[in-house]
C-alpha cells in the first residue's frame, strides 16, 4: 500500500511539474530585436560528405524560403 502511494505521489507532483512547464512561452511576434539564427550540424568531409552537400543545400534554401516571407514573426 505504501508503494502505491508512493508512486501516486510521485507520479501526481510529476504531471504538476509537467504542466507548469508547459504554459505557451511570454514572447510576442516581433519582439525580437536580434535575428534569430539556426544552425545544423554537417559531415562535410568523409563518406557522408555527399549526402552533407544536399543538407547544406536544403538548409540555405529553407533560410531563403523563411526570409522571403517576412522572416520569423
């Protein structure tokens, strides 16, 4: 009986921890004053070179595609 609530107890101060947690972020469109950067991790070298080439490739055409389009808001 003990272990059960114990695990209860765990298990309810989890899912509370879980929901503070999980409230939207504060931020409002634009309030960014520094760009925003994203970056990714390549093997530009080596056997996975080539399969690199098309991530970099995919990545500066997402970059393009998002400040295009007014950037992040």
């Amino acid at each position: 009986m003990l272990r059960i609530r114990s695990s209860f107890a765990f298990l309810t101060v989890f899912a509370a921890g879980i929901a503070v947690c999980a409230h939207p972020a504060g931020a409002a469109p634009g309030s960014c004053s520094e760009p925003v950067t994203l970056g990714t991790t390549i093997s530009s070298t080596g056997g996975d070179a080539p399969t690199a080439a098309k991530w970099r490739d995919l990545t500066v055409e997402f970059a393009r595609m998002i400040n295009e389009r007014g950037g992040i808001p």
